[in-house]
C-alpha cells in the first residue's frame, strides 16, 4: 500500500542512509499504538491501517521523545504535548462515518472506506504538532494549516492512493461544514481555519499534486482554472518546505 519507490521527491532518507547517518545518533524513541477500546480494536486492528501507518512513521522519522497513539481515547483528536500522546477517540470514527453515511448512504463498506482515509489524515495531521514540538520546527501562520498541509503532503508523496485518501479528508470538511450551519463568531476565532478553507486547500494539494489527473476535480468543485494552477506551485512548495523542515526528524 505505501509506495516503496519516492523517485521524484526530495524525501531522501534512503540518500541519508546511503552516506552513513552514524548509528549512536539515532535516537531509540518510536511511536506506538495503544489500543484502548475493545470495540475499537476488533474494527480496525485487523485492518492494519494503522500499524502500516505507524511503521512507516517509525521507518522515515526519529523521536526525541516515545509518542503514544491511543485508539479508543477518552478524548480528542488531539496531540497533547504533556504526556507525548495523540488521542483518537472511538467517537471521532463513528461520527466521520454518520457524516459519510450522508454520501454513500447504501454502503457502509465506503462509508468505513472514507472514514479509516480520513483517520489517516487525522492521524498524520497530529503526528505534524508532535514532530514541530519535539524538534521545535519553526511554523509561520497557524499550525493547524502546517500540519494540514503535511497530512496531505504525507499521504500523497507515500501512499499509492493518497491523494484520492486526501480527496476523503477533504470531503469530510465539506460535510462538516454543510453539518455546522450558518458560520457563528467563534468559527472566525478559532485556531483552525474554516472547513470550508479547509476543504478548498486539500483540495488544492490535490490538484497541485497532478493537475492532469485531478484537473476536472478542481473545475467540479468550482476552483478557476487561475486558482488551479497556483495549486501546483503552492504543492511544491509545500513539499520543498517540509522537506527541509523535516531534515532534523528524518532518519
Ligand atoms: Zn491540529
């Protein structure tokens, strides 16, 4: 599922490991996942979605510190700094499905489908506010569309399907926001951008990613053509930023 081969992009762990990285600097830390809810577990162990995931975290990257995953958190979604943990609550995954349910109401195959997509996204998007508290990588402008923007990167560039995962991540802001109703103060205030925005800009990682492939997406979902081709500049630069940003994490 993940793509061994990463040829156009500047990720170069593998030119990293090719010139030596001295063993005594690696650190020992890994992510790992904890599962704490029954339920939970017999839904999505199985699938190893999750583990692949974490083992392709642990493979690219190092820790300075343990970071837990809880599946089936009290809480959440959410990274907490304290105790080095992200929270996923069993909540989040029904509630993504009920809203998925919404779109492909006679098959709860996709509707699950979409929803573990989006759980990686939700996953990836955590694991940037770890990785930028661990290694104190300077952010500019909100951290909740750096990370965002690393989720989409992270799924694109490694998954041989991540950008139609992305496109799912980003379909579950556009039905949170149909779901939110007419916009209050606290939307504008809020650390997060809106999910309208947020639609839009995975979207546009999308299609910046491969205008050919997901030129039409951008025209259906009413992107201009202008818009579409900034994408691809701001995708690049996405992907060149964290790249750089990364170096001290990767291994
Ligand atoms: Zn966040």
């Amino acid at each position: 599922m993940i793509k061994i081969v990463v040829a156009t992009l500047l990720w170069t762990f593998v030119v990293a490991l090719s010139v030596g990285v001295p063993v005594f600097a690696a650190s020992h830390s890994k992510m790992h996942i904890e599962w704490s809810d029954e339920e939970f577990a017999a839904e999505l162990k199985s699938s190893e979605v999750f583990q692949d995931a974490v083992d392709f975290i642990n493979d690219t990257f190092r820790f300075e510190r343990p970071l837990v995953l809880q599946l089936g958190a009290d809480d959440g979604p959410l990274y907490d700094p304290q105790k080095d943990v992200i929270q996923m609550p069993y909540e989040f995954y029904q509630q993504v499905i009920t809203l998925f349910a919404q779109l492909e109401p006679d098959d709860e195959v996709i509707q699950k489908e979409y929803a573990v997509d989006t759980l990686l996204h939700t996953l990836f998007h955590e694991y940037g506010h770890a990785v930028i508290d661990q290694f104190d990588i300077p952010v500019l402008g909100r951290e909740e569309d750096a990370v965002d923007g690393l989720a989409s990167v992270l799924l694109i560039e490694y998954y041989d399907n991540g950008a139609e995962m992305a496109i799912n991540a980003a379909e579950l802001f556009a039905l949170e926001s149909d779901d939110r109703g007419s916009l209050q103060e606290e939307d504008f205030w809020d650390e997060h951008s809106l999910d309208e925005q947020r639609y839009y800009s995975t979207l546009c990682h999308v299609v910046g990613s491969d205008p050919e492939q997901y030129g039409e997406l951008a025209e259906s979902a009413g992107i201009s053509e202008e818009r579409a081709e900034s994408c691809i500049f701001e995708y690049q630069q996405l992907v060149d930023d964290w790249d750089k940003l990364l170096a001290p994490a990767r291994k």
